[in-house]
C-alpha cells in the first residue's frame, strides 16, 4: 500500500519512527540508505544493522565509499534523529526491512517524498551480534592458485617474502568489488541483477545501461598481466566469489609466462580463465567489458586506456609507472618556475600532470574517473590507480576536452600520447 506524497520532512520522520520502534521491539531486520545527493563526503550507500552493544541494542552502520567501508554505531535513542537528517537533505532514497512489513522512502525533487509499505519479506530478525567474522576476499578457497603462484607454501601458509604480493592482491580485490557494484554487475548486497526480457531492456547506444542488459556472460582482460596474480585474482573473485559467468583473458607478451599461468589455470580447473600471448596493442580481444593494465611502463598505460575506449569497455582500471613522455615537455610556468627547479619537484610534477591528463582523457571518452591509492605508498612510490566507468556517449563534452587543452598550454605540452582522441574522437591510431 502506497501513502500520498506529502512532505519530505513528514515522510522522514514517519520513516525513522519506524526504525526506532523496530529497535526496540526487537523486529528490526535491515537498514539501506541509497541515492546521495550532491552533499560533499556522502558514502554511496549506507547499510544498517541491531547490533547489542553492553546489552543495548544499537544501530550498526557501514559507510560504503569507493574504495573502503567506515563503521559507526548509533545508539538506538539517537537513531530516529539521525534518519530524519540523512533522509531527503543526504539521500534520495531508503529502504527499511522488519518482521511485520518493509518500508520504503522515496524523495522527489519538488520537495515531496513517498513513504511505501511492503509486506515484509523476512519474518525472522537476525542474529545481534556485533563481532561478526571478517569477511575476506582471499580465503581457503584461493589457496590452490596462491599456492600455484608460490604466494603461498605447501601447507598453505603464507610465504613471509609473499606477504606484500598478497596485501596487494587482496587490497586489489577489495577496490574491484565496490567497482563492480558501481558498474551494477552485482548488486550492494552482492547479488547478481535479474536480466531483464527485451521488453523492459534500455534502448541500444545507451551507454548507461551495463552489459549485463545485452549478455550474460562478462569478459575482463588484464593486459601485461606477468606472472598473473592479479589476473587470478579477478577471476577467483568474479567466478568464486561472485559467481558471475566470467571470461577472463590475461594478455602477456612473455611466452614462457603465458605457458606457466595456462597450466596453473588447467592445474586448477579454472573455467573461463585463459592466457594469450600480445602486446597491449596488438592483443586480439573480444568485446570486453572491464580492461585492466597494472603497472604498464610509460606510454603503455596510454595504450591500455586507448584500447579500452576503442572497445566501448564499462570499466577501465590502470595503475600507471615509468612517465617518461611528459617530463622533457614539461615547461616551468608562473607561480610554480622557482618550486620546478627542483628536479625530484619536476618528477613528480610530470607524474601528477599525465595522469591528470590521462584522467581528463577519459573524462572526454564519456568515463566517470577516480584516482585512488593502489598499493600502499611505504611499499612503491608508484601506487596511483586511476578507475574510469563509462556513463555517458564519448566524445560530447566539449567541456572535458577543453580542460586538456588548457592543461596542456598551461604546461607547454605539445604532445600527449592520447591527442589522437582530441580529434573528433579518433581511437586506434
């Protein structure tokens, strides 16, 4: 049953009375906070659970950002006071979940809001514990390819030369789940999406809607993928972890590396994982949906995201190294001539400046882009990631390409490796 609009400010705090009683008569199930208006610093979601804390019950609340989840509890008195000023100024959208029925909060933009009962679809409230088990991406299940990488020792315990491989990997798969879920390949909860029949599909060329509206299957290819272990990564989180039908390609131009990483994936019988022999540009690839280029050197991060683009990919990850093109360009201009003197200022300035173009570039392709912290900085200084998902039609925003341009000028750049796409939008040149 569907209420009348009514105000926002109404429908909120009927919503937070809701949850405050179901706290308290013990029929509180879940708690989801979604659609984040333009407040600064807003989680992209917001997860709620009754937790007991020193025999109170309180609300336990997960921040979900891109790449990391900040837990907060609220004690159950000032809950009903802190949904009322979340609802309609920070998020659009709310679903709460009891024993008895399922509301739903609903903020339009002319002020108005919807609040909607459900029947409820749980009629068993879980469990209030507050120290649930750490959930890992990387557990036994993952053993038979660590160890295959030698990451891991016969035992299965970890090697203490392998300690900094396997933080990688796992803070890797970490940032690849919340981009997953931005891509609406699963869903918040980690579920896979229904595909909808044809009658309810998004028309073709919408460049919103994911892959997952036109096929079932996903294909992901990690270009200079090397001894593979992030490209096993990907695959055991994809096809284990989130059971996706899932082909991934790693793409190497060592032989020898592409024969040992087949074997370790026909070792361990990991169907839809393969490894091909190419380079970044000469790779033959299918339509792909996520590519993926970690720690290519110099101008090869730039053919990664070119061929990304050229293949209409939802999701493109690079974690940049070795800038060499910018520098000898990089002219010295007011108020920043006296700090660039400084050759280590210079470097890093040349470093800043092609993957700030490398972003904008994107940006100009159609990508949502973030640039995030890979690995840790006391381990490599290289530890940038830039993460760019498609949302938009390529090459329309004349604002995005004048950002470039004006960044070039302001640099003296005359050329980047990625001008060709400043030219009516050309790739594969």
């Amino acid at each position: 049953m569907a209420d009348a609009d009514t105000s926002s400010s109404e429908a909120a705090l009927a919503f937070a009375q809701a949850a405050a009683v179901s706290l308290t008569d013990g029929t509180f199930v879940r708690l989801a906070l979604s659609s984040p208006t333009e407040a600064p610093d807003a989680a992209l979601k917001i997860l709620g659970r009754s937790v007991m804390l020193k025999g109170v019950p309180n609300l336990s609340l997960t921040f979900r950002y891109a790449t990391r989840d900040v837990t907060k509890n609220v004690s159950m008195k000032e809950s009903a006071v802190w949904l009322r000023e979340q609802l309609g100024t920070h998020y659009r959208s709310a679903l709460l979940g009891t024993t008895k029925a399922d509301w739903q909060y609903i903020s339009k933009a002319d002020g108005q809001a919807r609040l909607i009962s459900h029947k409820a679809t749980s009629r068993k409230a879980p469990a209030r514990v507050h120290d649930q088990p750490k959930a890992t991406l990387l557990d036994h299940s993952a053993n038979d390819w660590l160890r295959g990488l030698e990451v891991l020792d016969r035992d299965g315990k970890l090697r203490g030369s392998m300690a900094d491989k396997h933080r990688q990997i796992s803070h890797y798969l970490e940032i690849l789940s919340h981009l997953v879920k931005e891509c609406e390949w699963i869903d918040s909860e980690g579920r896979v999406p229904r595909v909808p029949d044809a009658s309810t599909r998004p028309e073709d060329g919408d460049s919103q809607s994911s892959s997952l509206w036109s096929k079932s299957d996903l294909t992901i290819a990690d270009m200079g993928c090397g001894k593979g272990y992030l490209t096993f990564g990907a695959w055991h989180y994809f096809h284990r972890v989130c059971k996706l039908p899932v082909k991934v390609i790693g793409v190497e131009t060592r032989a020898d590396l592409v024969a040992a990483t087949n074997k370790l994936a026909r070792q361990i019988q990991a169907d839809g994982l393969e490894f091909v022999a190419g380079t970044i540009e000469s790779a033959k690839l299918p339509s792909v949906d996520a590519l993926i280029a970690l720690h290519a050197c110099n101008t090869a991060t730039d053919d990664a995201i070119r061929r990304g683009i050229e293949l209409r990919a939802k999701l493109i990850v690079v974690a940049p190294c070795c800038h060499k093109e910018i520098r000898p360009q990089l002219g010295k201009p007011e108020p920043l001539a006296s700090v660039l003197q400084q050759g280590l200022m210079q470097e890093r300035m040349a470093e800043w400046v092609t993957d700030g173009l490398r972003a904008l570039f994107l940006e100009w392709a159609g990508y949502r882009t973030k640039v995030m912290e890979f690995v840790a900085s006391e381990h490599t200084p290289k530890n940038l990631m830039i993460a760019a998902i498609r949302e938009r039609e390529p090459f329309k925003d004349e604002g995005a390409k004048k950002r470039i341009e004006e960044l070039k000028t302001f640099f003296g750049i005359q050329h980047h490796a990625l001008d060709s796409l400043l030219e009516s939008g050309q790739v594969g040149k």
